[in-house]
C-alpha cells in the first residue's frame, strides 16, 4: 500500500516507516526537521520504496500520488521541543491536523492521528482509561503541547462524524528507544546519557512521581494494528507496568553495565519543571489488549540494552 507519514524523520516516525517498508509498503515521509532529523532515516533513502520530502504540514500537506493511509505524527513530542516552539505546536496540531486530514479524505484514505497520553493532563483518575477526560491547565507552559493534541483529537472525530472518513486515534504513553534524541529533556535519554558518560544521574524531586515505559518497536506494532482495525474511538498504547523515577534510574545504571560508576542524586525541581507535571501516568491498556490483541512484548532491561548501545555508538561517532 500508499502510506503518508508526517513526522517520518522523528524518534517514533523513523522506526514506524521502518516497520512499514519492512511488511513491503510504499511509505511517503513528510518532516520539516524541527525537531525530527534525517540522519533517522539516511538508511532509507536509497530505498526504491522511500521518498522522503522536507516540508511543514501547517502550510501544505500534499502528494500527488494515491494514498491508501496517512498516518499524522508531525509535532514537537518533548518538552524541550514544544517549549522552543510553542506556536509551532499549536499550530501543526490544528491547522496541520486539518491540512492531513484534507489529504486523506481527498486520497479515500484511511488516517491515524497520533495523540498522547498527555490528553489525561496531571490525571486525577489512576490507571488511566480512553473514557477519562483529564486534568489539563489550559493556559500552563506544557498547555501548547497537551491542547493541541485535545484539539487534534476533536478535529480527527469531527472529520469521522462528518465525512465518514475511516480515523484512528492512538494515545501514546511514555515510550523510548534508539533515535532518541540526546538533548530531548525527557527522562530516557537525560538518564542514559548521564549513566553512559559516568555522571551523576540526576532524579529531580524524591523520585517518587511515576512512569511507565514502552519499547517503541512495540509502540510500532500497537499503532499498525489500531491503524488496520476498525476502531475509531481512542486507544492507550503504553506499558502498563508503572514504576518510579528512582526505581528507573537504577534500571538505567544497572543496564549500563559494571562500567557505569555514575551516582543517582537529587535535586529540587525548578518551578519550570514541576508546572502541571504529571505525578502519576499509567495507561489501561484493556481496550487495546481486548480489540487489537495487542500488549508490549519487549523487557525494560532488554528495551534499555538496545537504547544504551545507540546511545553510546552515538557517542562514539561525535568523537571522530
């Protein structure tokens, strides 16, 4: 089949166009490279089956070509990124939403937004469930992120309700791997980039606050089987097994080996840090368990092996 990524050069985009080339698709990227960066997909670009096309959704969203899927990942995901571009975010998430799903309801195609747990805000409802409506701070600093994919979510349904166009909603818990950035803020690639270099590792606060992590090769498989199902309402894809940020910090030194002698220390969190920061995030993957047959497969300590191998191989290559 046709298949549109938007954000194909991202973390979890690069590794979702993988998977697709891998089942034998034509996969169509679209990235602007804001945040994504096409050395995620350098490998791809000899593919008779790849074309990658650097373009911003928010100005136009278009392929002359058929499409039998769009499947819409383009936004700023972590902190560091939506917090450097916060009109950006919001408006990739409206007008470039809108702009995709022009796209495949011009091309009949199926589209799949690519939404977050961050919908749930900091959730006063715990594990949480797709019927939970959040707690979001609406004029907060994390808002530019959390609203714009509540407003995407409403736009993709408006479009089911009025077009009878065939739309997925996937909202995506935490989720880590290879292609992280390393300068992306968020915990993953913060503690294993301290853990590879032997520094202190830094856990802010008591390290109590919760999350709970998914290998993004099982992220792929969850997205691909929503996108392929007939569901239309939203579905959680995470790793239900929640831990604390302390407790993953020693995952992470323990993963990294005896040649890890990095110390975990804490610090009291900014006041930047802590603004509408979730506490606790756990997802009720029932729904997707029970209607895509779908549960994360890959072990933390396996997940965080293969992550602080690129990590370092990274590393490495910057050295020379």
């Amino acid at each position: 089949m046709n298949i549109l990524v938007t954000g194909g050069a991202g973390f979890i985009g690069s590794h979702l166009c993988d998977r697709l080339i891998e089942e034998g698709h034509r996969v169509i990227a679209i990235d602007n490279f804001i945040t994504g960066s096409p050395r995620n997909v350098a490998h791809l670009l000899d593919h008779p089956r790849f074309t990658l096309i650097e373009s911003d959704i928010i100005e136009r969203c278009w392929v002359d070509e058929p499409l039998d899927a769009v499947m819409n990942l383009a936004s700023p995901a972590s902190p560091v990124g939506y917090l450097d571009n916060p009109i950006q975010t919001m408006l990739v998430g409206s007008h470039g939403t809108y702009n995709a799903l022009e796209l495949a309801r011009v091309k009949g195609a199926r589209f799949l937004q690519a939404s977050t747990s961050e919908v749930y805000g900091d959730p006063l409802e715990h594990p949480q469930k797709e019927s939970y409506w959040g707690n979001v701070n609406p004029i907060g600093v994390r808002s530019v992120y959390d609203e714009a994919k509540r407003f995407a979510e409403a736009l993709t349904m408006a479009y089911h309700r009025t077009y009878g166009l065939q739309t997925r909603i996937a909202r995506i818990f935490n989720t880590y791997g290879p292609r992280m950035a390393l300068n992306d803020g968020r915990v993953v690639p913060n503690f294993v980039s301290q853990a590879v270099h032997n520094q202190p590792i830094t856990v802010y606060g008591d390290g109590s606050a919760t999350r709970a992590f998914c290998y993004v090769s099982d992220l792929v498989d969850g997205m691909l089987r929503l996108l392929w199902s007939n569901e239309v309402m939203p579905v959680n894809l995470g790793n239900p097994n929640e831990m604390t940020i302390l407790e993953f910090a020693k995952a992470v030194k323990a993963a990294a080996g005896p040649e890890c002698t990095s110390e975990i220390v804490f610090y009291q969190p900014r006041p930047d840090r802590i603004a509408d920061d979730p506490q606790r995030r756990q997802p009720d993957i029932t729904r997707a368990r029970q209607i895509l047959g779908w549960t994360p497969r890959v072990p933390l300590e396996e997940g965080l092996r293969r992550t602080i191998e690129y990590f370092r191989a990274e590393l490495q290559a910057a050295r020379f």
